[in-house]
C-alpha cells in the first residue's frame, strides 16, 4: 500500500486547500513509493501562522523543558534506527550503512543543540554612566523558514530544525520534494512524540513544479524572520537573493567542489581507502565529497592503479541488498547527467580508467578519469555522482593552486603521515573545513560546518548554530536616576 502524509500546521495533519498531491518516487524501482499533499501559498501562509501563533508561548518554555523535548527526540531517532533505513532505501535509494550513519549523526545533533539550550548567550557590558549596568543579550528571532535536501535526508532535515528550536523559534520546514518523509515527516514524527508542542514545527510538501513558488511564499512572509536553506548553489542563489530582498539574514550551506590530497608522504594504502570513501560514499552524493583526488607524482601511477581497482570492485544497484556500496542516484536525469559530464570530458580528451558509459535506470557505475582537460565541464562542474576526476602535482604550491582552482570552499582532505606538513597545507587551502590526514567527508554536531564562496555563508554546529538563529539586543539598567540638560 503506497503510504500518504498531509501537511503538518499547527500539530494537524491537514490536505493542501487545493486537494493536491505529489508523488514520491522510489529511484531504484521507478515505482511510486509514498504520495504527499502538494501545497501552494495559502498552505504556506498557514503554516507560518501557526508558527507565529506558537512562537510567544516556545521562546519563554523554560530551558529544561526544551532540553528535555531535544533529548527525548535523539532517543528515538535512534530507537527508530531501521525505520529511517528502510524509508530512505526506498526514498532516496540509500544503503543501509548510510542510513544509520544519517540517524547517529542526527540524534547527535539533536543532543548538541539540547546542551546549547542553557549555554551562556550574552555579555554585561562596560557603560558610561555610574552604577549603570549594560547588557548584550541573545533573543530568539521568531518564525524560521527551513530548507532541507534529499542527499543526507535526516541528517539534514534534523538540522535545519534543531538549532532553531533549541533557541527558541519556531520552524516551518519545506523538505525537498524528492524526500519529504525522510527530511520532514520522519524528522517532525520524532520530535512531536518527544513533546515538541503543537505548531512549533510545521511541514510543508509541495510538488516538484510548485517549489519556486511555495519557496517564494515562505521566505517572503512578513512573519519569517530568518531563512535556514541547505542545497544546491543554483538554488540557494535564488533563495539568498529573495531573503536579502526582504532583509532578512540567510543561513545558506551550499555546494562543494572537494578535493583529496594525497601528500608524498602518505600512506598509500591507507589513502586508497580513504579516497574511495570519500567519492563513493553514498554514490557520490555528498556536498562534503571527494570530486577530486590529488596526488604527488611520485605515488600517481600506483595510487591511480589500487584506486580505479577498488572502485570497479565495488557493489551498484539495489540499495537494499548487503553487498551494495554505489545504489541508484536521485532520478534517472541525475544519472543521464553524469553520463553527459563524463562523456565531455572523455571527448574533451580524459580518459576513463573504469566505468563511464550509460546508466541503468538511475543506476550508474563507480567512474574514475584522469586527465580532465579545464575545458570540460566536469573540471569544474560539481559531479554529485560516483565519480573522480585524479590529477597528479609536483609539490606543495602546485597541489594547493590545483585545489583552489573553484568558486565552491565547502571542504577538503588531506592525506598525509606528517601532521605539521599537513597543517602547513591545510592552512592554505580556501575552505571553511579541512581534514588533515582523512578525507573530505565528515561532520561533527558540535563543530563549525559551512564553506566560503559559492558553498554558502554561515555556520552549522554547538553554538555556532545557535548564535545563527537568534539576534543581540542592547539593554541598559541605571542605578541612579540621571541629569539631563534640559
């Protein structure tokens, strides 16, 4: 039986006002998996005011309460563990391993912003006036509106609400709409059976036709007060422009163009494994992946040879079978393009060391070239798909220029034996994250994440989130009564 969720505004599950729905797509099967209420803007505008309605009552909850609704909800995502793992298979063709590892991240997440619900969050200040007392304090801001994408559904639906909460907004949350269970309902179910109070998280779907203007409807209401949007640089693009146009302050975690870099002095078979940890973790579908490795030339042509080997040697299809490591990409478009990068990079003169060819459904192989020529589009396209791009480098200067050669500063890896070495490299690069001996891809709840450039603005991460999601106001008290001159 295909599953169905309505909207969720004000702790109702409710139909859109037009009676629309939008299917939800199962990428390995092509068969549909869930339906979901299509809203449009009146849903919207719904949902922001019943976020608004809920805001004044959340902001003033005392500290241990919201604590205890946080950490309440980060035991039963993980209780919920195998629940989340069969809904993304089926969603958004992850495995397995990657599901659980999307619900350990996210109950961490969600304990992280508990313990930042009564940290320290303001200053007293020097003043002027005698006995007078000035204070900086940190205010929740009111109604966010929060985007979340499919890739790393829970993790990221768990964090476009977390933070906010824990300050004491109010969210609505748009999930994309190749995931609306995974980075919504799932994410909403968890914290409304944990206590959340009705109307303090309220979810929106929407069909994939409707989303620039449901979007649109979102951050444009006068109730919204800041925008919280994880995605694609071409998407956030237009969503930080709309949130600036209405002055309102944008978190935006965009795309990466991630490289590896594989030092002289590393070790080879530790940095194949890591490398393809890095490209082929959840088929390539990270912001934080590896597009390209970098290699010092004295390890180029044995790395090249162990790296291609292993890639070709790794399980692709059904997401639910033990052995698969690559399964299906988003949509069959998505593997059609990747298709269509790889294949202008081998015209353009790259040449394919394994995989490459045409998909299967959405299914496409572990690929790996060498020699992608600054013409193609891959050299600078994000792949967002299983696949590498290896180029090898003389020294230092030259694997750190190669590196920074992109508009996208999401995140890079460092591979190497030396720490100092590592460090001296690591300090060069034009990242917001760099990991010196691992690869590009991890997270930490309590870390700083975000990127510079065209990987967006803003950080995610322990107080940093926090800090994110709500505003300094000045407040004096006077002791004494003053003197005015007139």
């Amino acid at each position: 039986m295909t599953i169905h969720r309505d909207l969720l505004i004000g702790g109702k599950d409710v139909p859109a006002a037009s009676g629309r729905i939008a299917e939800d797509t199962d990428p390995y099967r092509g068969e549909v998996y869930a339906t979901v209420a299509a809203a449009g803007a009146d849903d919207v505008a719904l949902a922001v005011e019943a976020a608004a309605a809920a805001f004044p009552q959340w902001a003033v909850t005392a500290p241990g309460e919201r604590r205890r609704v946080l950490l309440r909800a980060a035991d039963l995502m993980e209780e919920r563990g195998e629940q989340a793992a069969a809904l993304m298979a089926r969603e958004t063709g992850g495995v397995r391993g990657w599901s659980l590892f999307n619900v350990g991240l996210a109950a961490g997440m969600l304990r992280e912003a508990a313990s930042a619900v009564s940290a320290p969050l303001g200053s007293v200040l020097a003043a002027e006036e005698p006995g007078a007392l000035g204070l900086a304090v940190r205010e929740p801001l009111g109604v966010v509106a929060a985007f979340a994408p499919w890739n790393a559904p829970v993790i990221l639906g768990t964090r476009a609400v977390a933070a906010p909460l824990a300050a004491g907004n109010t969210v609505v949350l748009k999930p994309s709409e190749h995931a609306p269970l995974a980075a919504g309902h799932f994410v909403a179910d968890t914290l409304r059976d944990a206590g959340l109070p009705d109307g303090v998280l309220n979810i929106v779907t929407n069909a994939p036709h409707d989303a620039p203007e449901v979007a649109k409807a979102l951050v444009a209401h006068p109730a919204v007060r800041a925008v919280n949007f994880t995605g694609s640089t071409a998407t956030g693009r237009v969503v930080g422009e709309l949130a600036a146009r209405h002055l309102k302050p944008a978190l935006l975690e965009l795309g990466g163009k991630n490289s590896v870099i594989v030092l002289a002095d590393a070790d080879l078979d530790y940095a194949v494994d890591a490398a393809v940890f890095g490209v082929f973790l959840n088929s390539g579908q990270i912001c934080m992946s590896g597009d390209r490795i970098l290699v010092h030339d004295s390890l180029a042509g044995e790395f090249a040879q162990r790296f291609a080997a292993r890639a070709a040697s790794l399980g692709t299809g059904d997401p639910t079978a033990p052995a698969t490591v690559v399964g299906p990409l988003i949509t069959p478009d998505a593997a059609r393009r990747l298709a269509g990068l790889v294949r202008d990079a081998e015209r353009r003169g790259a040449r394919i060391l394994t995989g490459g060819g045409e998909p299967e459904g959405a299914v496409y192989p572990p690929t790996v070239l060498s020699g992608v020529p600054k013409d193609a589009e891959l050299h600078y396209a994000e792949a967002f798909g299983p696949v590498a791009a290896l180029a090898s480098f003389p020294d230092d200067d030259t694997a750190i220029a190669l590196a920074n050669d992109t508009e996208h500063g999401l995140t890079c890896g460092v591979i190497t034996e030396n720490g100092t070495h590592g460090l001296r490299v690591a300090r060069r690069i034009r990242t917001g994250i760099v990991h010196v001996n691992d690869q590009s891809v991890m997270d930490e709840p309590q870390a700083p994440f975000g990127g510079v450039g065209a990987s967006g603005h803003g950080r995610f991460g322990g107080r940093w989130g926090v800090e994110s999601f709500t505003s300094t106001r000045w407040i004096t008290l006077a002791a004494q009564q003053a003197h005015y001159p007139f």
